[in-house]
C-alpha cells in the first residue's frame, strides 16, 4: 500500500520588512504564508500482478487491473505522473501505433 499522510501545515515567515523591492521600492512589512496540503494519494502498479492499488493518506481504497505494454514495447519503470484516465488512448510514434484500451 501507498504510504504517506496528507494535511501537513506549511507556514512561513520572512523578514522583508525595509529590504529592497527594486529601484526606490522597499518592503513595508514582513511577509507570512500559512497554508496545508490535501490527502496524500498514492497509487503504486505491480509488474508482475499487472494491478495498481489506489491509496489515500495510506489507507487502501481500490485495486484495479492495468496494462504494462509488450516483452517488445515495455512499459518503463520509475515514478509517473498520473493526469487522467481515458476509455481508449491512440498512441503512435513514427515506427509504431497501437491503440490500447
């Protein structure tokens, strides 16, 4: 399962006050930031199992099957970045095109 826990605080504070701005500007005050994250979600794939368990601040919320791509084409190893998720994806590069789904 993914590890990791969200809704960390961040604040931060940073003596600007009278510090150059640029020619003839200055800082009247001191500048503050106070924000926190969201859940941390965390989705990790198995190679071997072709499944991918779907975490949320390290709690498991769903397994789901997934497509690693051919012994010719193989499916990079590494961290990716997960924007969306289509019913069927064309993917062509000049020497191949498939369509996966």
């Amino acid at each position: 399962m993914g590890a990791g826990v969200g809704g960390v605080r961040i604040e931060l504070t940073a003596p600007m006050k009278g510090l150059s701005a640029g020619a003839g500007l200055a800082y009247v005050d001191n500048v503050s930031l106070s924000m926190a994250t969201g859940a941390a979600h965390v989705s990790t794939v198995g190679n071997t199992t072709h499944q991918m368990t779907v975490c949320s601040d390290g709690l498991l919320l769903k397994t789901v099957p997934v497509s690693l791509g051919a012994g010719d084409h193989p499916t990079f190893k590494g961290v990716k970045v997960v924007m969306e998720r289509d019913r069927v994806e064309k993917m062509k590069t000049p020497q191949v095109s498939r369509t996966t789904t």
